[in-house]
C-alpha cells in the first residue's frame, strides 16, 4: 500500500498539531513508521520538515499518528504527496 493513498490529514488540532489519518494500515506498520520518522532519518526525504517536527505519535488504536512541532496541515499534506513509501 502507498502512503500516498491511505493517509488523509483527518485535522489541525491546534496550530503545530496535525493529526493524519491511515486508512487499512496495520498498526505495527505504522509503529515502525513512527520510529523511522523519530529517528531523524526518514526516507520522506524532507530534512527541513523533519528539523520543524517535535514528534510523532500513535494514537492507542493504532490509526492515526498525531504530528506535533513548527508545522502546518499544508506542510504536512505537501510531505506525504511527495513521498513514495510502502506500507
């Protein structure tokens, strides 16, 4: 599954929180996507992004992960657009 086509920016909680959405992804997917995001070495490609972001978290159902840090809902949509992963 590409990311391009599962995640979905479900909402801005607050300005420097974005909340996206993964539809029909396993929830040990998206743990290892958290983990390779946290890392600082993502293969988004995007080091100006990552260096904005705080962190990233799994919500406890395993279906979103919540972005927090210096970011936009546009910035965020922009990454994932130009991001060819795997899931």
């Amino acid at each position: 599954m590409d990311i391009r086509d599962v995640a979905t920016i479900k909402h801005e909680v607050e300005e420097g929180k974005v909340v996206v959405q993964f539809e029909g992804v396993d929830k040990q997917k998206l743990e290892d996507l958290v983990t390779e995001c946290s890392s600082g070495v993502c293969s988004c490609g995007s080091e100006e992004f990552l260096s904005n972001v705080d962190a990233f978290v799994l919500s406890d159902d395993g279906k979103t992960i919540e972005i927090s840090g210096k970011i936009s809902a546009k910035e965020v949509a922009q990454t994932l657009s130009d991001w060819q992963k795997d899931l």
